[in-house]
C-alpha cells in the first residue's frame, strides 16, 4: 500500500511513532514515523486513529532546521 496524505494513522503499519519529549501531558503533541519508502507520517497524538499526513524526507529537513534556525519563533506562544 502507498502512504497518501489524509489517510487515516492505523492504516499505517510496521511503524513507530515518535513524539517530542517536550510534549505535554493533555497530548498535545505531533507524532512522526518513518515509513518504508523514506517518507515521513506526521499525525496528531489526540487522534491516532485521525489523518496522517505524509512528507518527503527533503520537506521535513527544511522543517526541522528552519525551526533550529528560528524561522518560526513567532509561533510560539
């Protein structure tokens, strides 16, 4: 099966998710998996079950060193 954005987390199998340590503990956090194909699943940690969105490895490097970097320090609350 080929991993779509939208479709729902537990069609995704063989994966482990992973979520941030900074997490809290009502949930509010975003959950990553790597998938087979090198893509990256992101979902919501509230709703396992919901819409996975699906990222190649490229976009979620420009995410996570644009954060490093600070680009969305106006984000924060």
């Amino acid at each position: 099966m080929s991993a779509y954005n939208g479709m729902p987390a537990t069609e995704l199998t063989d994966v482990t998710w992973r979520k941030s340590r900074r997490s809290n503990s009502q949930g509010a956090c975003v959950e990553m998996a790597r998938l087979a194909d090198g893509s990256i699943a992101m979902r919501n940690s509230r709703f396992p079950g919901g819409p996975a969105l699906v990222y190649t490895q490229a976009e979620i490097d420009a995410l996570i060193l644009g954060a490093k970097d600070g680009d969305f320090d106006g984000l924060l609350s």
